[in-house]
C-alpha cells in the first residue's frame, strides 16, 4: 500500500492533467534593444542623448493550443480509480472533490470519518495487538489530513474532536480564514484559548476585525510599556521619557 504522502502526489498530478492542453502553434518572438546613442536633427542643430538601454520581447507568433482529450480523460479515469479503490479516505476525498462529485464525496465523507474514529480506539483496548496499533494510527494519520482538507467547518470542528483538538480548532479555523463571530474573535484576542496561544500576528488581525483602533491593538501587545505610559502621564513626566527610553 502507498504512503498517504505518495497517493496525495498522485492525486496532485492527475488533477494538474484534468487541465492538460496540445502545443498546436509554438510561440515565437525577437529581442528589441530600445535606448543608447540618440540624435535628432533640428533646423539648424543637431541634439545628441543618450538614454538607458533596455530589452523587450515582440511576440512574433503567438502559443496556441487545445485540450488534450485523451490526457484528460486518463487523469479523470486515475481519480476515479483513486476514489473507488485507494485505502486512504482523504485521497478518496480528495480525488472526489476533483472530478467533480461532490454529492457523492459529502454523503460518504461521514461514514468515513465514523470508520476511522473507531479504528483510533484500537490502540485504547486492552493488550492492543500489533496490528491495532498500525490501524489505529494510520487512521489518526488520515484524520489529520482529512482535517486539513475538508471544506465544511463543521465536518473539520468534528473530526477536530476525535482528534482532541480542543482549542486549537477555533485558531486553525481563524488561521484559515474563516469567518468568525465576535465573540470567537475576542477569545482569539484576548489570548482566551486553552493550551494553544495566539501569535502576536492573530492578535493584530483578530483585532483589526473587530474594529479595534490601531492603538487599542498596540496596547494589547504591549502591555509593559503601555502601563509605563499610564504611569509617566500621572506623574507629570509625559511622553517624552518613554519615547527616549523605548525609541
């Protein structure tokens, strides 16, 4: 059996042929040197300049070309082949969503993920055999990708449980780019998440979503220096202490 690494590769390569296209004309084309040594006669002088020289390329003949007919239908036939027979349900999945089978993806993309929730309880029986062990953790190992790839949140946010993500989820669905309520976006802000930490970067952007002023958000990450102001204006020492100190 192939590793999950080689039959996504698989899955790459044929899905970059489902777009396959025949050479019907080669482009051609010519090099044109404009710039250099100039003169322009006027009536009764000649101007002589001297302009920086560059390249251009004239495109003589242009490319042209045609579906690969034949390429594509085999790259459609390998996916086919991947999604009906592969050992892998994230390369099934993954060579479902391309070419196009989308129903059928969605409808057996819960059973699969059920079967490999129970696989990863193997290794948690008692005296787990070798075998269990190897299944269960190919199963984590497709779950994992599964995670990465699929495209409904709350199929991800499910296997995200199986796989005892916890908080990480909802930073994941954040880094991703998915759209988040207020109240998801202040317990990315507010570093309220638990045993995962928001980078300075997720903080920043969580901020600017929520329309937060560039300077609330610099308070936030700059808590030490923040307070230094606080203190500076009470005592009448003012802005310009900290802007020496600091800057």
């Amino acid at each position: 059996m192939d590793s999950l690494e080689i039959i996504l590769g698989k899955v790459e390569c044929l899905k970059r042929d489902l777009s396959a296209e025949i050479v019907v004309q080669a482009e051609e084309g010519h090099w044109e040197e404009t710039g250099g040594y100039h003169e322009i006669e006027h009536l009764d002088w000649i101007e002589v300049f001297d302009s920086p020289k560059s390249s251009s390329y004239v495109v003589d003949q242009p490319r042209i070309t045609e579906p690969d007919t034949e390429k594509r239908e085999l790259a459609k036939m390998g996916l086919q082949q991947i999604y009906d027979f592969s050992n892998w349900y994230s390369a099934k999945y993954a060579a479902g969503k391309a070419i196009e089978l989308p129903q059928k993806v969605d409808s057996d993309l819960a059973e699969w993920v059920n079967t490999l929730s129970s696989e990863l309880t193997l290794i948690f029986t008692p005296n787990p055999t070798e075998e269990n062990i190897i299944k269960a953790n190919k199963a984590r190992e497709d779950l994992n990708c599964l995670y990465e790839i699929v495209e409904d949140r709350l199929i991800r946010e499910y296997i995200g449980d199986i796989l005892e993500k916890g908080d990480k989820i909802l930073l994941d669905e954040f880094q991703r780019g998915t759209e988040l309520d207020k109240e998801e976006l202040k317990r990315i802000y507010h570093k309220k998440l638990d045993k995962v930490k928001p980078s300075e970067t997720d903080i920043r952007v969580a901020g600017k979503e929520l329309g937060y002023s560039d300077l609330r958000i610099w308070s936030k990450l700059n808590p030490l220096k923040t307070a230094f102001v606080g203190l500076s204006a009470a005592s009448g020492i003012g802005y310009t202490l900290f802007d020496y100190i600091f800057n």
